[in-house]
C-alpha cells in the first residue's frame, strides 16, 4: 500500500496560477504511474493528468495547455502546475498511484479558482 499526500491547493483568482505536490512513500516510486483526478462540484471524478513510469504525458482537453505534469524520482513526488486557471478548474484534486490494476489514492487538496 502507497500512501499519498497532496499539497498546494488554495483559492486563486481566475487567471492565476498554483502547483500542486504529491509525496510518495514508496521506494518503488519510479515504477509507478502517477496521475492527478479532479472532482468538482456535481459532476463525476475526471482523470486530469497522468505521467507514466517512463515520462509520458496524458491530458485532459480540457487542461491540455495549461497544466503541465511532472515527477521527481529522487523525492517520491509528482507534480502538477496548473496555469490560466478558470473557475471550472474548481474541484478537489487527488493523487494517484497506479502499477498494473492496483491503485492508490491520497486524500485530496481543494483547488477553488474564483474572483
């Protein structure tokens, strides 16, 4: 079992910027693919961005342009830089670690994009 926990969430203005980070406490970080979910309000949870173990990259049309996600091998940590931030980025965001069909997931950090 993987235990994650997210930071960098907040209130920012529409436009704005934030970066959320997810710690790892694993040894086996590097094998795992990391992938960030939101959930907003009345709507289902969305799989938003996702790095896989070798370095790609997936994202959601919706964000694609603006979110840029990233991993640090040697600090357990993914990262996920949102800019050009809209009020329907609002949600809370989890972390997630995936290898094969296990997944694991932190307890989420609220984003809250408003003026």
């Amino acid at each position: 079992q993987v235990q994650l926990v997210e930071s960098g969430g907040g209130l920012v203005q529409p436009g704005g910027s934030l970066r959320l980070s997810c710690a790892a406490s694993t040894s086996r970080f590097s094998i795992y693919a990391m992938g960030w979910y939101r959930l907003a309000p009345g709507k289902q949870r969305e799989l938003v961005a996702e790095i896989t173990a070798g370095g790609s990259t997936y994202y959601a049309e919706s964000v694609k342009d603006r979110f840029t996600t990233s991993r640090d091998n040697a600090k357990n940590t993914v990262y996920l830089q949102m800019n050009t931030l809209k009020p329907d980025d609002t949600g809370v965001y989890y972390c997630n670690a995936r290898l094969l069909n296990h997944n694991n997931w932190g307890l989420g950090t609220q984003v809250t994009v408003s003026s």
